[in-house]
C-alpha cells in the first residue's frame, strides 16, 4: 500500500485536547486498514483529496489510564493526492 504523491497533511492533539474516545480509534485504524482515498474538508470549507501515509506510521496516539478507554495525544498522517 505505499504511496507517495503530493503534499503531507498531519492533524495532530495533545495532552490536554482533541480526546478521541476508543470505539472512534477503532473506526479510524478500520479505515487506516482500508487504504481509500477519502476527502477531508477542513472547518473554513476547504477540502483536499487524502489517503494515509503508509510510509511512516498512519495514525500515532496514547491510551489514558487507568481504563485506557480514551486515547490523546493523536496524530494523524495524510498525503493529499
């Protein structure tokens, strides 16, 4: 699934914002499993075609403790395409 083309996109959290609950993460490593092409459209309406970068580590996060139900400190790698 390596893929190399256009501009790199990473969204990232940390410690203390942008929480992703553990069914969400689920989702998300789903779609990383997937390898679509998908749009991301941003908060000021612009959008940009994306896939995963696979050639470095997708999707990086921390599970909280102690139920390690939510995680932070994500990072998400996308390369527009």
């Amino acid at each position: 699934m390596l893929f190399r083309s256009g501009r790199p996109i990473t969204i990232s959290a940390g410690d203390d914002f942008g929480w992703m609950e553990k069914a969400d993460m689920d989702t998300l490593m789903i779609l990383v499993n997937a390898g679509l092409d998908m749009t991301l459209t941003l908060n000021d309406g612009r959008s940009f075609q994306v896939r995963f970068r696979y050639d470095e580590t997708p999707v990086r996060s921390t599970p909280v403790e102690p139920n390690l139900t939510k995680y932070n400190n994500i990072t998400i790698a996308l390369r527009e395409v």
